[in-house]
C-alpha cells in the first residue's frame, strides 16, 4: 500500500519544517509528502522551497487562499497513495506513526479510516485523556446524522483509504471550512459508511500555542450559530450522497451499535437514547434496545476477559527537530 502524508500550511513557517521533517523521519518512509501552502504571507512557501526543493519525496504545491479544506481537496487530486494521511503543518508525528497505522490497516483489511492519540506540547503539555481505549468504533451513520457523534481525533490524528477519501472528498461548501475542517473528514466518513479504529497511542505531537488557528479559540452566540448551519449543511449534503433517509434512519441504529467493539456504557446510553427520539413503533424500539444490552453485556465480558492493551507508558520517539524551528519538544511529557 502506498503512503501519501498530506501537509497543509497558512502562515506556520516557524513550524512547518518540524512538520516535514517527522514525515521523513518515519522508520517506515513515505512515498511522498505533498505541502500544500494556503497562500502564506510569512515566508513559509520560500523556506519550504529552499529546505526541500531538492528533495526527491517532497512536493510544494502554492495556491491562492481558500481554507484549510482546500488544501485537502488539493492533496487528494495530486496525491497517489492507497493510505492518506493528514498532518497539520504546526505538528509533528512520532517516528513510529506511519509504520503502526499502516500495520493496522494490513491486519484490518474492512478498516477504512484510523485515528490514533496525541501529546500536546507547547503552552500545554500532556498526553491527551485517552478516548476508550485502542478499539473498532465501527460503522457511525446513524450516529453521525442524529446526535453528531464525532469519532475521530484532530486533523494530524486523522489517515484514511484512499477510496474512503474519495467518497468524502470533494464537499462543495468549501467556504465554510476555511478551519476545523477536520469535522467535514470525520463526520462526512461516518456517514459515508467508513469502518473506523481508533487507535489509543500517542503517535502525534500536538502543538498549542497562540497562533493556532482553531485551538482555544472560544465563539460567541453569533459564531456557534453560524458553525451550527456549516454543520447542519454538511450532514445534509452527505445524507443525500449516501443516499440515506434521516426519517428512517432510526431502524439502522442497532445494527450499527453492533459494530462497535466494547462499546462504553455511555455509548449504550447514547444509542438507546437516539432509539427512543426515534419514529418508531414501541415494540420495535423494545426489540432494538434488547438487542442493544445484549451485544453490550456480550463485549463487558469479553472486555473483562481480554481488556484492551492501552499504553499510556509507551515511549514515543522524539520527532526531529527542523534547523530553524522554535518549538520545543515534550514527547516523553506523561499526562498527570
């Protein structure tokens, strides 16, 4: 399976060379690294060009300024790999990344989309609160169209088929993802139908700092308002390309849960919950919530049994610093 690591920058020249670098440190290397530069003012295009314009798997592609979902659009069209892997350019991977996920997906062959874990460094360090565990989170249509369950992690967490991508991408609305369009990748593939893991490894170096252009930024009534129609219209532009009704959609929700492995109690409080706003007649909802406990007490004691290997210790390489890069490394910073 070939492997592509698609870059995308707006105005990150301290950064965006950490960011190359970690692609080409993977101790199971890219077939290419494409950087796609949202028309930088900062100098970031000329120090890509000169630090990498020679380099044999690095691409440069310069464009006006559209948003960060441009950039994805653009990679995908000139990418050529079977695995895509998104990194935003204030981050960093672990050497190990590449070669753990592309492990993942040679034994998973029905996966279509991972997200692994991360440290946070800079202003705040740490490794993140795990999400549940390294686990199948399965098939999330219904999930994803009823009660905007997000599963999936920030951008640089974020790999998929490439026959996954292609499905989710290109969404139409580009204007209304100029940032967080991570939410159209991770949203637009769960009602796409794509068989997701998360892997809980801290396999990505999550940069905080005060120029991020989505972290901590807090909005206001106006702005939660205006994110809220983006998210509306996405989910409805999806729904009508999978060609799936919301109004029945309620009668996909047990069959889905089934496809989650060790689902949570909250997750089983959540599903059953959708079931229960749902159009349907009682004695069916009583049968699907049955069938829901079921499969939920089946995966308690198969969790109990075998509980899932999460490593909370594990000791993530330091990505590469870049010559003229100011971050400083926290990789072995544990979460308290």
């Amino acid at each position: 399976m070939r492997s592509s690591c698609l870059i995308n920058c707006h105005n990150y020249v301290d950064y965006v060379g950490e960011a190359i670098d970690s692609a080409l440190a993977q101790s199971k290397p890219f077939d290419e690294v494409i950087v796609v530069d949202d028309g930088s003012s900062d100098g970031s295009v000329d120090r890509i060009r000169k630090d990498y314009g020679g380099h044999a798997k690095v691409r440069l592609i310069a464009k006006p300024q559209a948003g960060q979902l441009s950039c994805f659009h653009v990679g995908l069209a000139e990418s050529r790999g079977d695995l895509l892997f998104f990194l935003d350019a204030d981050d960093r991977y672990a050497p190990e990344m590449l070669q753990r996920v592309t492990d993942l997906y040679r034994r998973r062959p029905e996966i279509g989309f991972v997200s692994t874990g991360y440290r946070r460094f800079g202003a705040i360090e740490g490794w993140h609160p795990p999400a549940s565990g390294s686990r199948r989170r399965g098939i999330s249509v219904a999930s994803a169209a009823l009660h905007r369950c997000w599963i999936g992690n920030p951008t640089s967490c974020l790999s998929m088929r490439r026959t996954v991508a292609q499905k989710v991408l290109p969404y139409p609305d580009e204007s209304d993802w100029q940032t967080r369009a991570d939410d159209v990748l991770v949203l637009g593939s769960s009602i796409m139908g794509a068989d997701k893991y998360h892997l809980e490894l801290p396999l990505v170096e999550y940069r905080i700092h005060d120029r991020n252009h989505f972290a901590g930024k807090r909005l206001d009534a106006v702005g939660k308002m205006r994110y809220a129609l983006c998210v509306e219209r996405m989910v409805n532009w999806y729904l009508r390309a999978a060609r799936v009704n919301r109004d029945s959609i309620a009668y996909l929700l047990h069959r889905e849960f089934r496809t989650c492995e060790r689902p949570s109690s909250k997750e089983l409080r959540s599903y059953l919950r959708m079931l229960g706003r749902g159009r349907l007649p009682w004695s069916t909802r009583l049968d699907y919530s049955l069938n829901m406990v079921l499969h939920y007490a089946k995966e308690y004691r198969r969790r109990k049994a075998t509980p899932p290997a999460v490593e909370p210790d594990l000791a993530v390489t330091e990505a590469p610093r870049h010559a003229n890069a100011t971050g400083t490394s926290q990789s072995n910073v544990k979460a308290a």
